[in-house]
C-alpha cells in the first residue's frame, strides 16, 4: 500500500537554487500535495508551498510536475509508476519567490487593467432579468479557479518576457470576453481587447485550454469568439455603416 | 531591512480578513469614504468563501412567492435551536434579500428562473426554495463578484486620485498576529507578510475581524490552514469576549476516501437536489432519526418525501434535509452500530435520483472532485460520506446592529462573529451572513471612526517590541519542538475529546492536555529563514488554536444538555433552561488563562415570537417562560 516514493523538488529563491532530491512516505489515494505537506513535516519545515482548499477549487497551489502545469492537489499520485521520480518546480513564467512560490502580480496587475461590469443604466437592483440560456456562456468562464496556469503556459509570455506589457494572457481576455457576453453589460469591449489587451498574440495554440483544471474551453469559447467579434467589428461593412448612423445620432 | 524593522501604514479602517464578509466590509467602508486596508492571509481570491457550495439564502421569493423574511427569520431560529440571537437573526433575514440582488449589480451571474429571476434551490431546514445558486460553486461566484467589485472601486480611484490604491488597498499574504491597543481602545494591527518575512504595522482607529473559523483544531476537517483560530485569539486578547464556543458544527457530509481527501465539503445541494442517505443494508435511515421538535416538517415515509420534490405543497420534506446536527448525528449512530460503507461513511446517492446530464449540470464541481480525487463516478454509484468539522457558531460576542465588539474600535463578522446562528447554522445561511454583517461591520466601523472627529488613538512603541518579540522568538529558540507535531497532536485531541459526541471525563483530558500545549506552543523552533516559511506561520498560528480549542472544551464541559453542534453523552437531550444561557469566554486582564462565565440569552422580542405556535414553542421554552406568553394567538 505505502511505499518510498522519488521526488526531486527545486528549491531556492530570487537568488538562485537547485533541484534537491528527496525520498518520501506514498500513500494510497494521495496527492502531490500530500507528499509536500509529508516533507515540510518530517524533512524540510521551511518548504515553500501554496495552497489551501484541496479541491481544486481555489487554484492556490500551481506548479510544475515533470515539466507540465499542474495543481498539486489534483495530481494523484496514482497516475504513476512506484519507480518514477516525480520532478516539481515553481510556475515558469513568472519570477521565483522562494521555492515552489512565485510572485504572480502580473496577474493582478492585469486583472486591474480590464475595465468592470458596466452595469444597465436605468435598471436597479433587483430588477435584473436574464435568461438561463445567455448567461451560460459567460457563467463558463466565471468558473475560472485564478489559478494561472493558463497564463504560465500561454506562450506568448512563457518565452517572451517584453510581451508582458502588452499582453493580459488567456485568463485575461477570456474575463474580457465573458465581459462582451454578458446579457447586461453595456460596455463594447472589442476594440480594447485587440487593442489594448493583446487578443492578436493569441494563435490560438489551445495550451491555455489543455492545462485548464475547470476543463472551460478557454480558446475555443472565448478567445476564438472574441476574435471573431473583433474581425466582425473591423471589417463588416454593415457594421462600419452602423456605427457611422449611431455616432450621427449622439452628435 | 534589519531584524526588526516593522513598515508602517496608516489607515482608517482595517479589515483583516479577505473572504465574503471582509470584502463587503471593505466595499462598505470605502464607500463611506474610509481609507480602507484588506489584509488577506492568502492571495487576494482564495479565501475560504470560495469551498461554499450550495448557495446564498435570501427569501426573495422567486420560486416559491409564499417565502418572505419572516419565515427565513423561523427557519434560521429553529436551526440554531432558539439560541439564536434574534436581533441578529432578524437582520440577517430581512437584509439578505438586497445583498443578494446588490451582487448582480456588481456582475454576479446567478443561474435564473424561466422568468429570468434568480434562481433558488431547497436546502437543509429552508422551508421553502430559498437558495441564490451557481451550480454548486456559488462561493467561488461570491469571492470572485467582491473581488472584482473592489478592482472596480480601485479603477474609480485611479480616475478620480490618479492611484489606483489612493482608498482601498489589499495586502495579500500578510498574517496579523496581535492587535494594537491605545488603552482599551484599537489603535491598529501588527503582522508580518509571508513572502517577505517583512514585519508590518497598520495604524488604525477601526479594525474589523472577518477572519473565518477554527476548523484547523480539527483533525478531520472542510477547513483549509488559514483556519485557526486568528480572529477569535486577536479578539480575545484584545479583550473582547467569545460567545458560545461549545457550537462547532460537523457537516454530515465530508469524502471520507482516499484518506489524502478525508474531511473535503460534499455539498448538501446533493441532497437538496434528491440525494439520499443510505446504510450499509441499503435503508435509508433518516426516517429513523425525525426529533420531536421537527415530525411537523418532516416526511414519515419514503414516498410521501419523494413526493415532496415535485408536489411541496401537499407532501413533506425527506429528513435528508433536516438540519445539518441531526444528520451528522444520524450518521455518526449509523457507523457506530455497524452499519456503515466500507471506509467508515455512509452512502449518499444521487446516482438512481437524477439522470446524469442533470447531475452533471446541478452539481459539476461533486461530479469532477469525485471522479478525478476517488475514482467514483457520481452518476453511476453511490459516495462515501461521513461527518467533517465545517464551521463554528461560536465567535466574538458583538452588537447586532454594528457588528461592534465590546473592545472600543473592534467590530467582527462573518463566521468569527458569534450569536446569529445559535447552536446549529443552517446551509445557505453562511452566504448570506457574511454580506449582511460584512456591510454592517462596513458601516459601524465607519461611523465609529467619524465620531472620533479624528483623535485617533496611537500605537505605543513598548508594545510594539513586545509583539516582535513573541513574532520572532521561534528563531531564538534554541532546542525547541518542531510545530507540525504539535499542531497534530492537537487536532487529534480535539477530534478525539471533543468531537460530535462529548463525554466529560474525555473534555477534562482534553483540557489537562491544552494546558500542555499551550505550554509546547511557547517553545516550539523552525528551521530556516523568515522568507515564505511555513513552518514558522503555523508555528505562530499555534497560540491562537490552543486558545479557541481551550474555549471550545471548556464550554462544553459546562453546559450540560445537547442542542445543536453540541452532543453531550451524558445529557443527551435539550433542556429549556439551558435556552436561557449563553457561555462566554474571555481572558481576566493580564492573564492566558480562559474565563468562563454564564450570562442570560437576550428575550426575543413579542413581534418575533408571535411568528410562531405555541405547540411549537411548547417544545424550546420553559413552563414559566411559556406562562408569561400572551393568551390566545401569539399574533
């Protein structure tokens, strides 16, 4: 049932470190997880891990494991082999606190650059009215843990730092695009997000959706839609035209 | 930075604490022009609020238009037994609605009505449907609404102050381990940020507890790490005092296998939607299990509360959904008479209940814990569940309408906050307290710092040494114990002593060995630097467990019956003179040492008791309390 399991963990900080090896207790049913919790307790106090809902449901405790984004208290351990070393290092694209920690402002920072619900004017509280069917779609997206792997793996920002700036990454234009689906949002968030929020980097390789632990079709439903929004927007000469009318109108 | 520089902010208000009532705390305050601090202990969003399942309950009416506060208002007393604080109880039901329908206004998206209302499901002791849902991940639509909110505040500010933290400002991964004092009254906050190691203090006349529960005293538990204790312990030494510590509520339903998933929330909307509960025999038990004060409510045999879920008006409820104390104790009987799953659960069904699309879109997250934690496919089999401390009714004795402790400048809310929900909390309920009490613990905070006219109290420099002390002494230590054994031999005390079912001689064990711990705690040595280390965190988070777990043991030495989430062995049933007390903890200035003391709860006022029958009352109330009841119809 138990047995000696191989781990090779990085440890270190801003700095610099190393993978350190480690042979730690298995046990039946466990987790990733529960294998780091084993080493804070037994061998290494000061081990360095976020997490804290086990269930995968607040996406605190991403990393990588054996080179793929990942939750640790998703990763059973069941999916190996009693003789596999099992690697884990912090998320790559962003800059290394101190072990399996990373600093991962660049998510907050973007999470403040897209611009709120716009609510309904004229439409108080309680008076919401929307049907089932078209808040689906956005109530897909509203699934989204904030637990970055989409971001780590996107890359456009993996391996291409200078694109930080320019770019809010998967989870990002997904919140823009569950922003453009909403039934009552009154904000037109097409231009912004090819504009401003980078939604031309996207080539839509669908990394962002394989290492999705909600399983939400991040490219398909949201990034390829809003792509197309965009290209409608831009291109559609009903649209052009229409725009031209309303813009009249509010002189 | 030297050892032991502290950074210095200066706020209005502080609310520590970054889950459903501390963001709505927040929002409150600044919306009432209070420069406001957020300190988070995790990253901004991942706060506990997230694990809530079920739903929001608010008696809007939208699925069943007989539902209004009142009734919300008996359904919340007869779950805490009438122990409830009913001031707060009454607020709770009457302002849950417009928090609620306040959410959508910030972008919330619930599931909806054919009307495009929103949505409400049935839940444990709800006479009517009564929870605002997202499938069964409304807490994570909660947290994620606030937090957004908040972002949207911050955007407005960087128009308006070109900053966009010129007024509201969150200080994620920052632990708070003592309260400020200027005398008796608040002066701010000292803590340390977990990246950096980094000391910090906050300077402020108001700052509000919204730090969640106790669970992490539990071996077995739904809570995650950032569940000790923290508010209660600051609250205490601050001297504020706790209020009826004794109630700690175990949801019937936690996964009990694989072991590495023991404790983890199976939502009760399993059982709201159909779910059944059966034992090893195949019966389902519950029909075994109605008390007295609920055989009015509840159905008496299988197909009448089947019934029941498509025709509610002619049938009653299966007692699947009763209150969650009465099932956990169900449960818990099941298994000790040998009757339970294979790994010391019960069986939960939904899978011969619903067809599988309609579980797979009623509860997605139960389908995908199971089928990627146990290897069970919801759809197809049954679950193993058994019981998992959830929550605890017990917190800091405040003033209802304020939130505010008896501390001058201290407010609670949310699950810190003791009285709304009496012995027992019903599901749906906790949603719903933390933005009723979260916004008035906005409010009161804010208007306590207005009627200073800006004399705010200081914090001392002599005090401040005295905190970094005790913040830095587990460096110092030079042979000491290592925390995680402690902190493990002190859940399974507690799981163990002072569990579902309590037995005295087993509290007085208990407690003797508290007393050690709290001792240990004082010496315990980490390893390493101050930079992200965990163990020193749950070194220091050590003192604040061994306080709450002393209250909660020595609460329930004292009361002598079983109501809510709290069973006596020895006294097994409710006693209606024990209605009338209300335990309260706190420390004797200048001591560690936990004073208990009894004090009457507050009448309920006639309007409120009018809502229900004598009969029904008859069963709660004393004779003489009873005899002193206006004659005739109560309304």
């Amino acid at each position: 049932m138990s047995y000696q399991g191989h781990f090779r963990i990085w440890r270190g900080d801003v700095a610099g470190g190393e993978i350190q090896d480690f042979t730690v207790e298995v046990n039946e049913g466990e987790v990733v997880l529960d294998i780091i919790h084993r080493l804070q307790a037994t061998q290494a106090g000061d081990l360095a891990v976020r997490w804290n809902c086990k269930a995968g449901k607040c996406g605190s405790c991403s990393a990588e494991i054996n080179g793929r984004p990942r939750l640790l208290c998703m990763t059973r351990m069941s999916t190996f082999t009693e003789d596999d070393t099992i690697t884990v290092t912090p998320l790559r694209t962003f800059p290394v606190i101190r072990d399996l920690v990373t600093d991962v402002s660049f998510n907050y920072a973007k999470a403040r650059e897209i611009p709120a619900f716009a609510p309904p004017k004229g439409v108080a509280a309680g008076d919401y009215r929307m049907q089932q069917i078209d808040v689906e779609r956005s109530q897909e997206f509203r699934k989204c843990i904030e637990c970055f792997l989409c971001q780590d793996v996107c890359h456009v920002v993996r391996d291409h730092e200078d694109n930080k700036d320019s770019f809010a990454g998967p989870r990002y234009l997904m919140r823009i695009a569950e922003l453009d689906m909403h039934p009552l949002d009154e904000m037109d968030r097409k231009k912004q997000a090819q504009d401003e929020h980078g939604l031309g980097y996207c080539n839509i390789t669908k990394c962002c959706t394989e290492v999705c632990p909600e399983h939400i079709k991040i490219t398909d439903n949201a990034l390829i839609p809003m792509k197309e929004r965009v290209v409608d927007r831009k291109f559609d000469p009903l649209v052009w035209l229409g725009s031209k009318i309303r813009r009249r109108e509010n002189v | 930075m030297s050892d032991r520089e502290v950074q210095r902010h200066r706020y209005d208000v502080v609310v520590i604490g970054a889950g459903g009532a501390g963001l709505r705390a927040a929002i409150e305050a600044r919306e009432q022009g209070m420069r406001t601090a957020i300190i988070s202990k995790s990253l901004f969003g991942k706060a506990h609020t997230v694990m809530a399942e079920g739903g929001i309950a608010a008696s809007m009416g939208n699925v069943n238009a007989r539902d209004n506060w009142q009734v919300h208002f008996r359904d919340t007393m007869r779950g805490g037994k009438f122990l409830n604080n009913p001031r707060m109880a009454e607020l709770h039901a009457k302002e849950a609605p417009d928090r609620v329908w306040e959410l959508e206004t910030y972008g919330a998206l619930f599931d909806r009505t054919k009307d495009g209302k929103i949505s409400q499901r049935n839940f444990g002791g709800h006479e009517y449907p009564r929870l605002a849902h997202v499938g069964d991940r409304t807490g994570l639509e909660l947290i994620r609404t606030l937090q957004q909110k908040i972002v949207s505040m911050q955007q407005d500010d960087l128009r308006d102050h070109g900053d966009y933290e010129a007024m509201i400002r969150v200080f994620d991964e920052c632990a708070i381990t003592d309260l400020m004092q200027d005398g008796p009254r608040v002066a701010g906050a000292f803590g340390y940020f977990r990246e950096t190691g980094d000391l910090v203090v906050f300077e402020a006349p108001a700052v509000v507890l919204a730090t969640g529960g106790i669970g992490k005293s539990f071996k077995v538990t739904s809570n995650s790490w950032e569940y000790t204790g923290d508010g209660h312990a600051l609250g205490m030494r601050a001297g504020a005092s706790l209020l009826n510590m004794e109630f700690v509520q175990f949801h019937p339903t936690g996964m009990v296998w694989p072991p590495s998933v023991k404790g983890i929330l199976v939502t009760e909307s399993v059982r709201g939607d159909g779910g059944v509960l059966r034992n090893s025999e195949g019966k389902r038990f519950m029909f075994d299990y109605i008390p007295d004060v609920f055989t009015k409510q509840y159905a008496e045999s299988e197909d009448e509360g089947d019934r029941w879920y498509s025709d509610p008006e002619n049938n009653k409820r299966p007692p699947e959904l009763l209150p969650r104390d009465e099932v956990a104790r169900a449960i818990n009987s099941e298994v000790k008479a040998g009757r339970g799953s294979p790994h010391g659960g019960v069986f939960l069904d939904v899978s011969t209940r619903l067809p599988a699309e309609e579980i797979k879109k009623r509860l997605p997250s139960m389908w995908h814990q199971f089928k990627e934690l146990a290897d069970v496919d919801i759809t197809k089999e049954p679950m193993e569940v058994g019981p998992t401390c959830h929550y605890v009714m017990g917190g800091v004795e405040v003033d209802p309408d304020t939130t505010a402790a008896s501390v001058p400048g201290l407010f609670a809310a949310g699950e810190v906050a003791g009285g709304m929900h009496g012995s027992n909390r019903l599901g749906g309920n906790s949603l719903s307290d933390l933005l009723v009490f979260g916004r008035r613990a906005g409010l009161g905070a804010a208007q306590y710092v207005g009627s200073l006219g800006g004399r705010h109290p200081a914090v001392r420099e002599s005090d401040l040494d005295d905190v970094i002390g005790f913040a830095l002494q587990p460096f110092e230590t030079e042979v000491g114990e290592n925390p995680y054994e402690i902190h493990q031999e002190l859940q399974q005390a507690m799981q163990d002593l002072v569990g579902i079912i309590r037995r005295p001689e087993e509290i007085e064990d208990a407690l003797a060995r508290l007393e050690k711990f709290r001792e240990r705690a004082t010496k315990v040595k980490v390893v390493g630097h101050r930079q992200f280390n965990p163990g020193w965190h749950l070194a220091l988070d050590l003192r604040n467990m061994v306080i709450v777990s002393e209250c909660v043991a020595k609460s329930a030495l004292e009361r002598q019956e079983s109501r809510g989430g709290h069973t006596r062995d020895d006294f097994p049933a409710m006693d209606a003179d024990w209605r009338k007390v209300n335990l309260v903890c706190s420390h004797a200035p200048g001591s560690v040492e936990v004073d208990l003391k009894r004090q009457p709860v507050p009448d309920i006022r006639a309007d409120l008791i009018a809502l229900f029958d004598r009969s029904e009352l008859a069963k709660y109330l004393t004779e003489a309390e009873l005899a002193a009841l206006p004659e005739g119809d109560l309304t």
